[in-house]
C-alpha cells in the first residue's frame, strides 16, 4: 500500500510539476533593493560675503567740527582783545558804540557842552579812515604785529621738534640765537616804521575826536592776541636748519 501511494506522487509530480514554495515578499523586496545610496551631500550656502550682511543700529551723525573764521577773532564788546588773521584788517576801522564812548572820553568831550557829539564823531572817523596815508601806516603796522607773531609759531615749532626736553643742547641754543638775531631785525624795523607815526598823526590835531580814534586803532593792533597757531593766511617765511 505504501509503494503505491509513493508511486502515485511520483506521478503527480512528472505530470504537473513541483511548485516550490516563494520567499516570502519581504525577504525578496530586501534582497532586490539596492545599497543605501551614500546621503546627497548638503546644498552649497552661498560665499559669506554674498551674504548680506546683519543689520546694524544706524550710526549717529557726527558733530560738524567747528571751523575757526573770522568772526571768531573778532573784537569783543568793549573793545577789547582780538587776534589777527590776515583778513580781519578792517575791524581796524570799526568803532562800535563802546568804542564811541571810549573816544569820547579820551577826547575829553562832554555830552551835555556838545549834544550832537556822535555826528561829531561819525564825521571824525570817516575822516581817518578816508586818509589814504594813515591806512597804508596801520597796514604796515598790522603786517609788522603779524610778523612778530609768526616767528615766535616758527620758534616755538622748531623747540618741540629740536629741544631735549630733559638736557639744553647745543642745537637748541642755536635755534635761540637765530631768532634772537631775527627778532632784533623784526624791532628795528618796527622802530623805523612807528618813527613816522607822530607826523602823520599831525593831520589830526585840529580834531580830538578823530585824533583819538587814532590812537585807539594803533592800540588795538599793538595789543592784540596772536591768533591761532596756523591760522595764518601768509607763507610762512623759510626756516633754515640751525
């Protein structure tokens, strides 16, 4: 019974072939899939500097930095110190009404003796200032005032730059005796030129009020301030190595 059983198999089998059993489809489905691919590499970030960059708090805007003009030099109220530029000759023939009352005073003139003393004096120092020889004089004057004040700049520069300033050596009295020697032209030649002053001056007698405003223009530019080192609109004069 059993060979018969065996045999009838055997027959199936040649007749309607053998269907082997399939992997299961998750096993396969593994085994068909490919490597993991290597991870596509990161985008490219654009260069920095392409980047645009942080946004900042807006700067404030700097302070304009003062500039030094005219007017900053100009005579105070009361008349009194100013520096030169060699542009501010024509304060030189300005009188304010401080200036009214100083020349008043020296004058000697008094209000109540003279009630129309200001047209007076209006007329006086239109006078001065229309005197073509007594203009050139306090030109020459206030270029003479700013002479002195450029070489004592050029003295003073030449020191910072020379001098030890721990030991006096001998470079540094050289620098003293080359602008003794050159201060020593600058007051000769100031005393020749106030050597005139007297005569032309003269013109003026007759009228106080004009002499006096006179005197007080010489005195503004002999007692004036230097101005600013640098300020200076004139070339420098050549400074020699001592």
């Amino acid at each position: 019974m059993f060979r018969v059983v065996l045999l009838a198999i055997v027959v199936s089998c040649a007749v309607g072939g053998f269907l082997f059993p399939q992997a299961p489809p998750t096993i396969l489905a593994a085994w068909q899939q490919p490597q993991d691919p290597k991870p596509a590499p990161p985008e490219k970030q654009p260069p920095q500097a392409s980047q645009p960059p942080p946004a900042t708090p807006a700067k404030p805007a700097d302070k304009p930095k003062k500039v030094i003009t005219n007017d900053d030099l100009k005579t105070s109220a009361g008349g009194g110190s100013f520096a030169f530029s060699t542009g501010d000759f024509s304060q030189i023939n300005n009188c304010d009404r401080n200036c009214f009352e100083q020349v008043r005073q020296l004058a000697r003139v008094y209000p109540g003796a003279n009630p129309n003393w200001k047209r007076d004096l209006l007329q006086a120092i239109d006078l001065v200032r229309k005197d073509s020889e007594w203009q050139k004089y306090l030109h020459d004057l206030y270029d003479m005032r700013l002479r002195f004040c450029q070489l004592g700049d050029e003295k003073r520069d030449e020191l910072a730059k020379y001098a030890d300033p721990n030991n006096v050596t001998p470079r540094e009295i050289a620098i003293d005796d080359k602008y003794d020697a050159r201060f020593k032209e600058a007051q000769a030649a100031l005393q020749t030129l106030t050597g005139n002053q007297a005569a032309l001056q003269r013109k003026f007698g007759a009228n106080p009020l004009a002499f006096q405003f006179t005197n007080v223009q010489i005195s503004r530019i002999q007692n004036a301030n230097c101005a600013p080192h640098g300020y200076y609109n004139e070339a420098p004069s050549e400074v020699e190595d001592p």
